[in-house]
C-alpha cells in the first residue's frame, strides 16, 4: 500500500503532460451520459458568437452608411444589429441554464462515485489521509472537476470559433493587418508552454494548504470541549495563525506568479494593438479604408487578442482541474476493502447463524504498515451465550483485535474465522461484518433523535422494540423521563448526555442490529459497577444465543466473563483461573 501511495505522490510531483492527459481521461469518464447536453451546449456557443461577429459587421456597414450618407439601408442595418445583439443574449442564457444543470448533475454523480470509494477503501490506508484533507477533495476539489467537465471543451471550441471567425474577416479585408494582430499569438504561446509546469505546482501546492487548513479546524472544532478543557483556546488560535500565515505566504507566492506572467502576456497584447490601431489609423489616414472598416478592424483585431488570450488562459484552468482530477484519483485508487471473494457463495448460502456464532483466531499475527508486529501468535475461541474478555495495558493490541474481527484490518498470518452451528466457516473480512454489532470506545451517537439513531441500524424497528433494546442496555430510565422519549433531539456529538448516557444508547443500538457477536470495545468505561454487571447480564439473558467478546480496563466485570485473553508483548494468551485471581487483585 505503500508502494502505491508513494507512485501516485511521485506521479503527481512529476507533472507531465501524460498524467494530466489520464487526469483528463478520468474527468470526462463522467460526461460520457451528457454529451448530448455538452454538444447542443457547443452549439449554442458557435451560435452566439457568430451573432456578435455578425453584428460587428453590421455596425461597419451602418457607420459606412452613415458616414456615406446612405440612409435609406440604415433601418435595415440598426435592426440587424438588434436582432443579432438580443439573440447572443438570449443564447448565452439558454447555454448558461444548460452549463449550470449538467455542472450540478456531473458534481452529484462524481461525488456520489467517491463517497462509495471512500466508504468501501481499505481502511488502513484511507487512515494515512486527514479527515479534513478527504473532505476538501470531496467538496472544492470535486466542484472544480465538475465545472471544468462541462466548461472547458465547450470554451475551447467557442473561443476558437471566434479566433477564427475575426481572423477570417480580418484578412479578407486586410491580410497585413491579420499579420499584426496574430503577433502575439506565437509569443504567447511559448510562454504559456514554458510556464505550465511552473502553474501545476503552485495549483497543487494551494490545494495541498487549502486541505491541511480545513483538516486543522475541522479536527479543532470536532475537540472543542477538549480544548476547552485544558485551557488551550491559545494554544490552537497561535495554530491557526500559523496555518493561515502559511497559506497567505503561499497564496501571494502564487498571485506574484500569476501577476508576472498575465503582465508580460498583457504587454504583449497591448504592443500588437497599438500596433493594429497604428496600421489602421494609416489605412484610414491613406484613404484605403472608411470609417467602417477602421471599426470592423479594431473589433475583429480585439476579438483576436482576447479569444487567443482566453485560449491561453485556459491553460491554468486545465492544469487546476486535471490536478484536482488527480487529487481525487489518489482516493478513488487506493485499494478497495476485502470482502471476501475468496468466499464460495454457495457456502455464504449453506451458513445459518439463527443458533449463534463461533469465532476463532488461530496463530493469528499482525503489524501495520508504518509499526513493528502488534500480534503474533493470537489464538482465541468465542461461542455462543459467552462473554470473552481481552485484558491488557493501552496500546497492546485490543482495539487492533476488534478491528481484525471486523474485517476492518487484514491480519497478515494465521487464521481468523467465523463458524455456525452446523460446522460451516466463513473466513473474516469486511463481508463478515453484516454479523457483528459493534460498540467502539468514545461517542458514537450522531445528531437527530434517539428513534433516528436507532433506526439507522434496523429501519423496520416497532418504538415497542425500541424501548425494549433501551430497557435492554440500562438507557430507558433516562430516555423515558426526557420531555418526548424516544422522539428526542440529540445535539451533534450526543453533548445533552453524559458518557455513561451515550455510551448506553450506543450499546442499545447496537443490541437492535440483532447481530449473532457483540463486540465492545471499552463500551461500559463510562457505567458505575452495578450498572454495568446488570447491562451485561440483561445482554446475555435476552439472547442466549449471542457471543459477547469485550475489552476492558475493569477487574469487576471480568467474574462474569466465560474466558479472559491477556495481551502482553504481541502475544494474547488465555488466562488461567489462579491467574485471574492475582490479575483481579492487582487491578
């Protein structure tokens, strides 16, 4: 995995052309449903900008006709020009509704396509990423994409309809003064190619600041009552200023770049324009040209200048959406979670867990990528109506076992498995998991009401199976006091309720998943003794057939518990009963 995170790095500081030309390939994977809309899209464009060529050649004739004294084609002219005026407005309406709905639908469809990447990645190496790094590519980076999906071929083909159309119009009434308009245009050119490389650092490197910015205040706002806690409030303010320092530092860095080269771009384009006025202004001096066709001549060489500098400028807006293209692609590649294909599906259809489920890890060992071995040697047994406990000092491997159970981490020896009744196995992995409930350490309640948190579980639940699951894991004494029950507002974080309250709601939730193994990670930390020996017994008793396996800092539950796994050093070894005794005493 290592491997793989450190080749897109390398493929992205790289910054060749190959790779924005597959970062385009994957952007427009996502159009592929909408060129319909892309290419009527196209046609609007072609089709306006002809209309404000047309009425640029209309206003010729009407200064030739004024200046002429010709009245009698003036209406004809004036109301050409109208007509041409008013209908580039009404199409470039109707182009940008038609640009705004395909940009909303190719945004919903791309981050609907990564949401379920994210959601189905590996999940130690989604880990190497911040949270607040994920979401800024999920939010601006995806926004980019989109809206350079529907703009920037259509744009292309626009503005270069009108190069070629004021070109065109240019030489046939003066091929010298084409010449000087296009001046510009080879100079340009070169330092667009020269400065590409330059502009896909820096659009890489504010994207990079833009994430680390959001992922520190979205990881403040998310500890808030922590920060509070220890009086760090300044702490975290000289932080943040220190982040912002950085990104402003490299903002103007940026802007410095982005002023020299639109300055030298813009020199350019003024000498080519005194020199087309200067050209005409001696055509019309000469007499070799009206007052028309000096107009027409500026117009036309105007549009020259700016179509070409907007072809050119498209060059930054290119770079920023394929290195957003490639910022999302770092996500969308990472390995995707093991569910089990190794599972023969007519075994998953011969597997009854009504009667309960075993779990077993034989000489199971694990590390991860960036530590030393944490297990090795794992060997544990869980069956039906028994509670295991797994004891051991912080950071010895507990919470690692949960997530090995969950499918969540792949160990890299041994055996770990899952068997019913009948004898039939199941190896463990993220396929497996729809047999577990889960209640890890800290809060784990989202916002909304009680009924809603525990709905997300089992949509089809009665409020009588709710309140009984509430009965269940100690909560209904304080939930049926609460001024609407179940029916209740919980505030993000469950922050109107203690942690022994949360922790409970936590637990029934779980019980109303209705999952054959329960596992708790440090889930009753928060509970006073009696409480949680009654929670425990309450579990066990209403479902004799669930396996119940915990982890635990407390000796007073651990009278309960069928077996005890003790880790210590990598290895998890089981508990004897005079050792237990000792283990009890020196809690």
């Amino acid at each position: 995995m290592l491997q793989i995170l450190h080749k897109l790095k390398k493929k992205k500081e790289d910054g060749s052309l190959w790779d924005m030309v597959d970062e385009a390939k994957w952007m427009y994977g996502f159009a592929r449903k909408y060129w319909g809309a892309i290419l009527y899209y196209i046609v609007l464009g072609v089709l306006g900008t002809v209309m404000s060529l047309a009425s640029s050649v209309a206003s010729k004739y009407l200064i030739d006709v004024v200046t002429g004294g010709e009245a009698g084609r003036l209406s004809l002219i004036i109301s050409v020009m109208i007509g041409m005026q008013l209908g580039s407005v009404g199409v470039n309406a109707v182009a940008s509704r038609i640009s705004m709905k395909i940009t909303l639908r190719v945004n919903r469809e791309i981050q609907a396509a990564i949401y379920e990447k994210i959601m189905n990645t590996d999940w130690e190496s989604l880990s190497g990423f911040r949270s607040g790094d994920i979401m800024n590519r999920f939010s601006r980076d995806v926004d980019t994409v989109a809206e350079n999906v529907i703009g920037l071929i259509p744009s292309f083909i626009t503005k270069g309809v009108q190069f070629l159309g004021a070109l065109v119009l240019i030489l046939y009434y003066d091929p010298t003064m084409a010449l000087l308009a296009l001046v510009s245009a080879p100079v340009t050119f070169i330092f667009a190619r020269i400065l590409t490389r330059k502009m896909r650092y820096y659009s890489k490197k504010m994207r990079e600041m833009s994430s680390s910015l959001m992922a520190f205040q979205q990881e403040s706002f998310f500890n808030i009552q922590q920060i509070k806690a220890f009086d760090l409030i300044p702490v975290f303010e000289k932080k943040l200023s220190g982040v912002q320092q950085e990104y402003i530092d490299t903002s103007l860095e940026y802007n410095k770049f982005s002023i020299a080269s639109s300055s030298v771009i813009s020199i350019v384009g003024m000498l080519t324009a005194l020199g087309c006025f200067g050209w005409g202004t001696y055509r019309l001096w000469s007499g070799a040209i009206t007052f028309g066709t000096m107009t027409l001549f500026l117009q036309m060489s105007g549009y020259l200048r700016s179509s070409f500098s907007s072809l050119v400028n498209m060059v930054p807006g290119t770079i920023s959406a394929t290195t957003a293209a490639g910022r999302i692609m770092e996500i969308a590649e990472l390995p995707k979670e093991n569910e089990g294909a190794d599972i023969d599906m007519a075994c998953t259809a011969d597997f009854h867990p009504e009667m309960g489920i075993s779990v077993s890890m034989k000489d199971t060992g694990f590390h991860y990528q960036t530590s030393d071995v944490v297990l090795s040697g794992v060997n544990v047994e869980a069956h039906p109506g028994e509670i295991i406990a797994l004891v051991g000092p912080s950071g010895q491997g507990k919470t690692t076992t949960i997530r090995i159970l969950l499918g969540l981490l792949n160990p890299q020896q041994g055996q770990c498995c899952i068997r019913d009744q009948a004898g039939n196995q199941l190896p463990i992995c993220a396929g497996t998991r729809k047999y577990m409930a889960y209640v890890p350490q800290g809060n784990t309640i989202f916002s909304g009401t009680i009924v809603e948190n525990m709905r997300m579980v089992a949509p089809e639940a009665t409020d009588a199976r709710i309140k009984e699951a509430l009965r269940t894991a100690c909560a209904w004494d304080f939930v049926k006091e609460l001024p609407d029950g179940i029916y209740s507002r919980i505030n993000e974080g469950g922050n109107d309720f203690s942690e022994g309250q949360n922790q409970r709601l936590s637990i029934a939730r779980a019980l109303l998943r209705d999952a054959p193994v329960l596992l708790l990670d440090e889930a009753t930390s928060a509970l006073d003794v009696a409480t949680e020996r009654k929670l425990l017994r309450n579990i066990m008793r209403k479902e004799q057939n669930r396996t119940c396996i915990l982890t635990t800092h407390r000796p007073t539950v651990l009278t309960m518990c069928d077996r005890v796994y003790k880790i210590e050093d990598t290895r998890m070894d089981l508990v004897a009963e005079d050792q237990l005794e000792q283990m009890m005493k020196e809690f």
